[in-house]
C-alpha cells in the first residue's frame, strides 16, 4: 500500500470512528469544552454541541465542511495546520469575534496520530479543543475594579478627615469660628465610611448566600409605613410629597429585613434623585402570582444607556451629587441581589428631568400562608 493509500484508509476510518460512534458523540456533548477534529484536508469530521454554539455553523447540514467554513480567524487556523504539519501539540489564547459578541477562549490543539510498521507515526487529524473563559474574565475584570473604585471611596473622605484633623491639631482647635464646622465635617465623613462598610458587608453576605433569607408573609403597606417613618427626616427636608397607595390586602412572601432594605433603597434614592419639593409614589398591585411594587418620582431620571450600569456595584451616574446625598452607590446592588435572591425581580424605567419608577416583582402569598 502506498502512502497516500494508507492515508486515506485511516482518514475513512477516523472519518467512520468519529460520525458513528455514539458512545464517543455523547461523551464529547457533555463536556463543557468546544471540540473541533479535522482531517488532513482540514475538513470538519466532528464537532461537538458547544463547538456548535460558539462557530458559525450553515443552518443545513453540510458534509465537506472545512475549517474555514466554520470560522475566518486566522489564529485558529494557523494552530490547526501547525498542529497537521508539525505533530506538536500546543495551546493559544485565541480572542474569537461571533455573532453574541467577542470570546476569549483558550485553545490546545494535538494530533491524531497512526502507527504503521513500515511508514512509521503519521498524523491523521488534529483534535482541538476550546475552553471558554470570557464570563471569568469578565468577573475577573469586574472584581478589579470593583477594589480599584472601593480604593478611590475610602480616600476621598479619609484624605478629609486627615487634612481637617491636622488643620485642627495645628491649631484651628482654638479657632472659635470654625472648630466646631471642622469637626462637623470630620464626622459626617466617618459617617460615610461608616455607611460604606456596612453596605459592602451586607452586599457581600447577601451574595456569598450566608444571610439565610427567611420568608414570610409580609403586609407591604404596613413595611411602607415602617420606611416612611425611617426616612421623613430626609423627605421634609426636601419638602417631598411621599403618596402610598398600597391595598391593605397585599402581601409578600419575602425576608423581612431584606423586603425592608429594598424598599428603603429604593424610596431613599426617590428622596436623593428628587427635586426639591417633588414627590415620590408608591403603590403596589397583583399580578399572578406576584405582586408587584412601584416606586416613581419626580426626580432628575436616568438616561437609557445608563440604566443596565446603575446596579453595577459603585456605579455612579454623578459621582458627585450621589456623595453629596450620603450615597454609597452600593443600593442598588443590594437591591437587586436581594430582589433575585427572594425569587423576584426589577424594572427601571425613566426619562431625564422627568422622574424614574423603580418597580419590583416578589412572590405574593397570602396572610394565613
Ligand atoms: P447611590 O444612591 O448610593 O449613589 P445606588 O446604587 O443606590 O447608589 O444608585 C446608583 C446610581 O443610580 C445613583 O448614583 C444614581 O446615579 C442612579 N439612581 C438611582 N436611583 C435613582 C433615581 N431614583 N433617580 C435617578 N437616578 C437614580
């Protein structure tokens, strides 16, 4: 047999291993990795179903399907013909644009090989795999800057209370005019840090799950009123109008303290995001089997390309009027955590200088549940 006969002959093997053996397809479909093999004319003899999901595959069935059929990136196929030609196995990190936006995937490539008596090991295909890294990294790269942005919330009011501790320390301390102002700051910056630690606590305990949530039937007007009460100091101040328009006859299977942190949240960013002497609503109907809660003002609203960033942890559309206002810019992120976490979820919708409504969906129930 010559060689180009042997060749072939084990390229319709692997072609017949890899198309009819269903032991093999099932086993290469559960894995998390994309497989691609090629044979020695860089034709497609089997992918996988999450190779499937990431290559542009033709809607119809296709046989002789290459390589490049499937994909245009060059690096793919550069790995893949080094691999036929030189028999190494080696790993890239490919960055691979499709349809659902760019992936980072990580690709090892080794051949298929044969032994024969007289022509010695020929390779016959090259198997690749890809290992799909793009949602870690996107966690990876969210963490940083989630410490780099909390880095920059505790310099800004510890350079304060540095800079007027030392001012009074060098003898402001004695300045009977502006002692007392000085002081005044330094405590409402502590008072901010104060609130930063304790919202990134609860964020991290509410998302590592070890607050245990305990649901219960809950009376939403009745934990309304327990937030109107929290926060009227901040709302006459603002001279806000606060309606509540919740029928006594709704209730929430939710945690209690959780339930009462998103409505807090959410009325207090009302309050924040407010004109002076606008007005919040707050009202809460039924709709199957959840009930569904609404908290709209007449505040300074959102633009839409910001309003997927809001709940984003430290996300700020004005970085300055927020700090202003007390906030962490963690609120959101509480929200919504706690929100998912009761089976719930929220909607914003807004229009600048016009208001937003907040609206949350959680479990209803009823009271003798
Ligand atoms: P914080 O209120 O502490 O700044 P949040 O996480 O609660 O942080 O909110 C994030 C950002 O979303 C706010 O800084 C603000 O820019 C925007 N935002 C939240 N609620 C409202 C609202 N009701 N109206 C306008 N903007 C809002």
């Amino acid at each position: 047999m010559s060689e180009q006969e042997f060749l072939d002959s084990k390229n319709n093997e692997l072609h017949y291993e890899l198309t009819e053996n269903p032991l093999l397809h099932a086993l290469l479909d559960v894995v998390r990795e994309a497989v691609l093999i090629i044979d020695l004319e860089t034709k497609v003899v089997f992918t996988n179903r999450t190779a499937k999901e990431i290559f542009a595959f033709p809607t119809t069935s296709h046989p002789g399907l290459r390589l490049t059929d499937i994909t245009r990136n060059k690096e793919i196929y550069h790995c893949f013909t080094v691999c036929l030609k030189e028999k190494s196995a080696f790993e890239k990190k490919i960055r691979l644009h499709t349809n659902s936006g760019e992936r980072s995937l990580d690709l090892k490539v080794e051949s298929i090989t044969t032994n024969d008596p007289t022509l010695g090991v020929k390779v016959i295909g090259v198997v690749g795999t890809f290992f799909d890294k793009t949602k870690l990294e996107a966690l990876e790269q969210t963490r940083r800057e989630f410490f780099a942005n909390l880095s920059h919330e505790l310099r800004t009011p510890l350079t304060s209370i540095e800079t007027y501790a030392e001012t009074l320390l060098s003898g402001a301390l004695y300045d009977q005019e502006n002692n007392v102002k000085f002081l005044q700051i330094i405590a409402k910056h502590a008072a901010r840090m104060r609130n930063l630690a304790q919202d990134i606590s609860d964020l991290a305990a509410i998302e590592s799950g070890t607050v245990p949530m305990r649901p219960q039937a809950l009376r939403i007007a009745q934990v309304m009123r327990e937030v109107a009460e929290l926060l009227k100091d901040a709302i006459a101040a603002k001279n806000i109008q606060l309606y509540i328009s919740i029928p006594e006859d709704l209730f929430v299977f939710a945690d209690p303290k959780g339930f009462e942190q998103i409505l807090f949240n959410l009325v207090q960013n009302a309050v924040n995001f407010n004109r002076p002497s606008g007005s919040i609503s707050v009202t809460a109907e039924a709709s199957g089997a959840y009930q569904v809660i609404k908290v709209k003002d007449t505040g300074i609203g959102i633009e839409a390309k910001q309003i997927p960033r809001i709940f984003e942890r430290l996300y700020r559309v004005d970085e300055s009027r927020s700090r202003k206002e007390g906030g962490t810019g963690l609120g959101l992120a509480i929200v919504k955590h706690l929100v998912q976490a009761q089976g719930g979820a929220i909607f914003v919708e807004s229009a600048p200088n016009e208001g937003s409504t907040f609206s949350v969906s959680l479990p209803a129930t009823t009271k003798n549940h």
